[in-house]
C-alpha cells in the first residue's frame, strides 16, 4: 500500500503493463521524477532493466493486477452505496474482493408513471434465458406464475429459497420437474438475486428489513454473470437441496 500511495509509481507500473516504452514514459514527467521513481520500483523488485528497456517483473505485473482490482472493487462499492443509500449491502466476505466484476452495473428504478419498470426489465431479460440460477428469500406471486411457466417450457431452474417461501411454493406443479432444483436455506440471505445466461439481477433490503421492490441492479457483462452465478452457487452450498436437479 505504501507503494502505491505514490501517484507516479502507478503511473509507470500501468504504463509499463500497458506496453509503453521508456521513451514515452519519460515524457510525461520530469527527468528527475523518473528516474527516483523507476530506481524506487526496482529496489522493491517490482521493475527491472531489459535489453536497455524497462519491463515489469512478475511481482510487479501481479502487484498491479491486484491494486488495480483493489481499486475497481471500492469503487464498485462506493457506486453500490449510493445507488442504495438506505439499504443493508451485504455479501459473502470472499465476494467483496471481486466485487469489480460488477463494473458496469446499472439500475432499474419505478417511476411515477412506471412503478413496475424494475419487474418489468428484469421478466424480459428472464424471458430470453435457457437456464436461471435464483436467490429468494421473499414469496411474490408473479414471480412463482413466471417460473411454473418457464420451467413448463424446459428452463432449467435452480432456487434457494427460505423454510416459508418453500411451504408457499411446494404444492406448485412445477416442484418435482426434473428441470426445477429448489434448496432451502434456513439461513435468510440477506440478497435477493438472479443469474442467467442473459444478465445478473441483484435486489436489496432496506436497513429497516423491507425488500426493495423500487428499484434492482442489473448487469450483463461476463464477468457480472460469474459474479452472481458464484455467489448464488456460495448460499446453494449451504441449502438444503428438496427437490431432483
């Protein structure tokens, strides 16, 4: 951390990650600062000199991936606290760390004249999905109609669900279909989640405990789908799995 408290220190270990050359670096600062900083990075052991040329050395190269990770996760956080200001953000301590995967999100949110907009977005990224993988820790009767008429069409469907919402659901005709797996966990997650091969859906309480139905993230880059399928895999695994896969 000390390291990289340093502003032109982070500026070369990207510019040298990045591929530029000494002569490009050298340009952006004075001579002096260069060159105390580049004889500061290879004391550490993070640069080295190569054929006249400066490179990364792979401690630098994975000390760069990992502040950089660092970084965009706080940020992600800090985007995630102001979207939701009111709300508990809670994950699974290892997921915090990886909570730059997440980068790009936006949010749905009711409007006056459209107060079903986030349930709206997030049935028709469900409608488009060959498999979903859910979180939900709340019964909402919509939600259980969309499910027993997609796993009717042969939508694989795996859910963690609480002891309640379980005795709410079981006598749906849907539980038991080879293609539905339902888990419940005694445990409330303290998320509402959903990940498809289409997009990651993530709903949050309020600090009071109410779920908020005003608004939801979304996300459909790749590496927001294996954030949520990962993190929905992390509450399956310890569920109680009631149903066949």
């Amino acid at each position: 951390m000390k390291l990289f408290s340093s502003r032109r220190k982070i500026e070369i270990l990207d510019a040298l990650f990045n591929g530029d050359s000494i002569d490009s670096i050298k340009k952006q600062m004075p001579a002096s600062t260069y060159s105390v900083t580049m004889h500061s990075l290879a004391s550490a052991g993070y640069v080295e000199e190569i054929r006249g040329d400066a490179v990364l050395t792979d401690r630098g190269r994975a000390c760069r991936i990992l502040f950089a990770q660092l970084n965009e996760s706080l940020d992600t956080l800090l985007r995630l606290h102001d979207a939701f200001p009111e709300h508990s953000i809670r994950f699974p301590d290892p997921f915090y760390a990886r909570l730059h995967e997440l980068q790009g999100f936006r949010v749905i949110t009711a409007e006056p004249k459209n107060v079903l907009k986030p349930q709206k977005v997030f049935f028709d990224y469900l409608g488009r999905s060959k498999h979903v993988m859910g979180i939900t820790p709340f019964l909402f009767p919509d939600y259980i109609d969309f499910f027993s008429r997609m796993a009717e069409q042969s939508t694989r469907i795996a859910l963690v669900v609480t002891p309640g919402v379980y005795e709410g659901i079981s006598s749906s005709e849907a539980i038991g279909r080879e293609n539905v797996a339902i888990y419940v966990a005694d445990d409330v997650p303290p998320i509402a989640a959903a990940v498809t091969d289409q997009f990651v859906s993530i709903g949050f309480f309020y600090r009071s405990g109410s779920y908020d139905f005003t608004r939801d993230l979304i996300a459909t880059s790749p590496e927001a789908k294996r954030f949520g399928h990962d993190l929905i895999g992390h509450y399956m695994g310890r569920s109680r799995k009631v149903t066949p896969p």
